[in-house]
C-alpha cells in the first residue's frame, strides 16, 4: 500500500478588495476639496463679522477765543 498523498499548500485567489479600499482615496480627495473650497469661499457667517462700531459725526470747531461780528 502507498502511503495517502499529503496536500499542504492550497493556492486561492484573494478576494477582491471592498468598496471602501478601491475608492477611498477618491471619497478624502473630494471630501478634502469640498472642506477648502468651503473655506476659502467664507462661508458668510454673521459671528465671523463684529458688529459695526457708531461712527464719529463731523467734528466742530470750537470759536471761544474769536469775535462774532
């Protein structure tokens, strides 16, 4: 009697690498130009822009040591 043949390796494809792994790369590089499109652009946010202050109203002169005539 021969003795049973042994197997010890099995060759098998890998499986196919998932949605995520293909795509990632793309998915962060839109991500990323969506974030710096939205911060270069301003995003016009009413608490980036302090109030305006009252302005100065025309100044006068004051005449205490002139004549009137």
């Amino acid at each position: 009697m021969s003795k049973p043949v042994r197997v010890e390796y099995v060759l098998s494809k890998p499986n196919s690498p998932s949605w995520w792994k293909r795509n990632r790369h793309l998915v962060l590089l839109v991500v990323g130009l969506l974030v710096g499109a939205w911060l270069v652009d301003g995003h016009d946010s009413t608490a980036a822009h302090p109030p305006e202050r009252p302005r100065p109203v025309h100044s006068t002169v004051s005449d205490a040591g002139h004549d009137e005539r």
